[in-house]
C-alpha cells in the first residue's frame, strides 16, 4: 500500500509540476490572449493620442498650418522633418500602434465564442466598430505620404511589403466602409466602456461613418476621373452625418497619467515653454474681431511696445521669447481634455463644399451649412449664439460678402476652426488652397504638401520605396498627391 500510495503521489506532483512549468512558458502579455476589447481601446487611444500630440517628435501640424510656432528651437516651425524622423514617428504610431492592435482586436473577437445570453450583432458591431477606426487610420496615412502599403502592411509573411497605388486604396476605403456601415444595427451593443469615444453608443458610430465617408467623398472630388464616386458617396453619405456637437468624436481622457490627454503632458508636464501662437493665425483673427481669440489664447501679453494689441503672436519661425507674446489658452493643456478627430463643425464645412461642388444641395445651400458650421465652433469653444451672429455679420466673415472665392471663404474659415484638429487644418490648405501661407524666412523647404516616407524605409524596404517614389513623382515634400489637384 504505502509503494501504490508512493508511485500515484509522485504521479500527482509530476504532473502538477508539468503543468506549472508549462504555465511558465505562457506569454501572457502576447496580445493574442489579450481581450479583444482592451486592444480596441489601446488602439482608439493610440489614434487620438498621436492625431492630437505636440510633441515635435511626433507631430508638428500645427507648427505646417502655423498655428503655433516655436520659442527657441525653431527647426519644426521651419519644415525639418528629418532631424528627428517626424514622418517616422507618424508612420510607425499608426501602423504599429494603431493598424496592427485593430488588427489583432478584430481576430481576438472572432475567435472569442459567443457567451450563451450574448447578441450575436454585439461582435457584428464591435467588428463594424474597428473596421470604420482602420479606414480613417489608413485614410491618414495616405493623406499624409501617398502610395503606402496596404494589402500586405499587416501580413508577417511579407517583410518588405509593396506600396499600393494611393487612389486604388482610398476607393477601397470607401467600399469597406460602406460595408461596415451596413453591419452597424442598433439593435444590439458593442464596446461599452472599452469605447472612450462613444462608449459603445452604435447611431453615434453609424453617424460618426457617414461623416468619415463624406469627408472621403469630398478629399477626391477634383479627381476629374472619379467625378461619379465623389457624388455617390457624399450623396447617400450626408443624410445621416453629424447634426450636433453632441455628435462629435471626442476622446475621453482622464485627470491620471498616463490617460491624459497628451497636450497636458507635452505643455504641461514637462515643464518647458516651447510654443506660442504663431502671428499668422493671432493676426488673421484680430483682423475679424474673432470671438474664438479668448477661448484659443491666453490674453497675457505684457508689453509696453505694444499696449494697444491685446493678442500677440510669435513670429512664425522665427526665435520668440516666451514671455513677450500672447500664450496657448490654459483650456486644453488640462488632463483631460478631450480630443476631438472628427466634428460637427467640420461636417457643415463639408457639406457647404459639397453644396458648392453640386455634389449635394446647390450653392445656394452653402452659406447655410457655412454659417451653421462657424456657429458650431464657436459655440463648441464655449461662446455663444449672439457672439455668432455678430461675427457672421461681419462683412469679411458674411458668406455674401467675405472676399475671394467660395475655397478662399470656407478654406479660411475651416482653417480658423480645425484650431485644435491640426490634421484637418493641413488638409483643408492643400485641397482648397486657403488661407494663403507663407512658408518662413528660414524654412528649408516650401510649405509640405505630404511627409516623405520614412528613413527606415529607404534601407529596410528599398525596393518597394523606390518604386512608390518613382509612382508619386518623387519622395519630395513638394509633391502634389493624387487628389490634391490644384
């Protein structure tokens, strides 16, 4: 007896062992066994987190739209992007941060099984969900370099991956869009609090897509051979976009790091004063008596040379002293702030171009959407109903009466208002042409048009970087992208 008792003890022991050491060689922190959900929200974060950074590192959007510029070190503010690899930075956030954790959140919800009192349209939706965050994902990538890759970016299986033709994946955007509009139904959940946009709210992504597949449908509207899809997809998207502020796709971040928003962290936190508005902007706004001034800058200037002048901006590109000019409003360097990549205003600004390109309504429609659009800002700044009204009656703001053409109007005034969206405002200046910029002084290089491809690439993935070049027109800054036209 005491041998049988020996031989299954040690039978016992042996295999509990095994399956400790089995239990060691685990990868718990393999994002194949992490839920799902939780890769969702990493990538959500990601996204707004590099779409909304400062970090000259990262991104400088808004010291290209000259919004801000800089104090000391004034190489961004000039257009190097190379000295610190900016479009690296910007290439491998959302490739490898953003794409690739919406990637693997998309296979881990597949292969999840149904629980027995689940919806089966909650993972419809979840998949709906991520599928719409990946074509505004790859949309900014081409937005911002061109030809990329795409239909073999995310397979290991090809580690020097070809560029696709940027035209050819922005159509497909369009088409996996759509579809993943078809599978939104309200009928059941999806992320719920994993969503810190919506949380889990499906008519504000169903909303949230038609606006994203009309900010598609207009980004390609000079595109003489694609006149028709410009017109299907802004058409059956603008009914059902954006109404509200309510709507709008604001990140939720939170008072504790590291879930802030990270303009805290890089005006704040670290303790350096490297920015200021940038003159280009501040002037462009006292000009209009702009009622956004007090809720975009800090009214701190202190300086005898110029007491008459309540907002002062820094010289763009130039070396500002921190002290002399009118500072960032204290507003959105707090913790938890949103950020916001797609809003209400901005859908009425598209809906005017799109009235204006007769792709939906008639031009006679595009004052309402132009003004209803400013009104949105503003209000969404914090101001008020009556500040609007004064500031659309102002003869150079008044859609009847503003200067220039129907571009320079909403080109001008989108640019004022994507303040905070510096992605948006980039993209407005190259599709419309306005406002007109002046690249500084001391910049190396016209105002970019587009982010060269990163260095990496050049050495890692040479061949197909070569030819992308080669496709686009040349790896230059300069180089007008496909739907960039005029």
């Amino acid at each position: 007896m005491k041998k049988i008792f020996f031989i299954l003890f040690t039978a016992i022991i042996t295999t509990s062992c095994s399956d400790d050491l089995e239990k060691l060689n685990e990868n718990v922190k393999d994002p194949a066994n992490v839920p799902g959900e939780v890769l969702f929200t990493s990538a959500q974060k990601s996204l707004v987190d590099q779409m909304m950074s400062t970090n000259v590192n990262d991104n400088i959007f808004r010291l290209l739209n000259q919004y801000w510029t800089e104090t000391v070190y004034t190489d961004e503010s000039n257009y190097d992007l190379v000295t610190r690899t900016i479009p690296e930075q910007h290439w491998q956030y959302l490739y490898k941060d953003v794409l690739k954790d919406l990637d693997q959140s998309a296979k881990n919800i597949t292969d999840t099984p149904l629980g027995l009192t689940e919806n089966p349209l909650d993972k419809q939706n979840k998949l709906a969900i991520i599928e719409v965050l990946n074509v505004y994902t790859y949309a900014i990538l081409v937005e911002t370099f061109g030809d990329v890759p795409y239909s073999q970016a995310l397979n290991l299986a090809y580690k020097t991956p070809k560029y696709d033709d940027g035209l050819t994946i922005y159509k497909d955007l369009i088409v996996r869009l759509n579809k993943a509009i078809t599978n939104l139904n309200t009928s059941g959940q999806s992320f719920g609090g994993n969503d810190r946009i919506y949380s889990g709210d499906i008519s504000k992504w169903i909303k949230f897509a038609n606006t994203l597949k009309l900010r598609l449908g207009i980004t390609i509207s000079d595109i003489p051979s694609e006149a028709a899809l410009a017109q299907a997809t802004v058409s059956s998207a603008a009914p059902f976009v954006f109404s509200s502020n309510l709507d709008n796709a604001d990140f939720k971040y939170l008072t504790a790091t590291p879930n802030t928003n990270p303009l805290y962290v890089d005006l704040v936190a670290s303790g350096r004063s490297d920015f200021v508005p940038a003159n280009t902007l501040v002037d462009v706004m006292n000009d209009l008596n702009d009622p956004r001034r007090s809720k975009y800058f800090d009214n701190n200037v202190d300086n005898p040379a110029t007491p008459e002048v309540e907002y002062i901006g820094g010289t763009n590109g130039g070396s500002n002293t921190f002290k002399n000019f009118t500072h960032i409003t204290p507003t959105i360097q707090v913790p938890d702030f949103p950020g916001t990549i797609l809003d209400y205003a901005q859908t009425e600004f598209l809906l005017a171009e799109a009235a204006e390109r007769n792709l939906y309504g008639t031009p006679a429609t595009a004052a309402a959407h132009y003004n209803a659009a400013i009104t949105a800002s503003i209000l969404d700044w914090g101001g008020t109903e009556a500040e609007a009204i004064t500031y659309l009656a102002t003869p150079n703001v008044a859609y009847s009466t503003a200067p220039g053409t129907w571009k320079q109007k909403i080109g001008t005034q989108s640019w004022i208002a994507y303040y905070n969206n510096s992605f948006e405002g980039w993209s407005v200046y190259r599709r419309l042409d306005y406002p007109v910029l002046v690249a500084p002084a001391e910049a190396v290089s016209a105002i970019p048009l587009r982010f060269t491809y990163p260095i990496i690439e050049q050495s890692l993935n040479k061949s197909s970087y070569t030819a992308a070049s080669q496709a686009i027109g040349g790896d230059n800054v300069d180089t007008k992208l496909f739907w960039d036209k005029f």
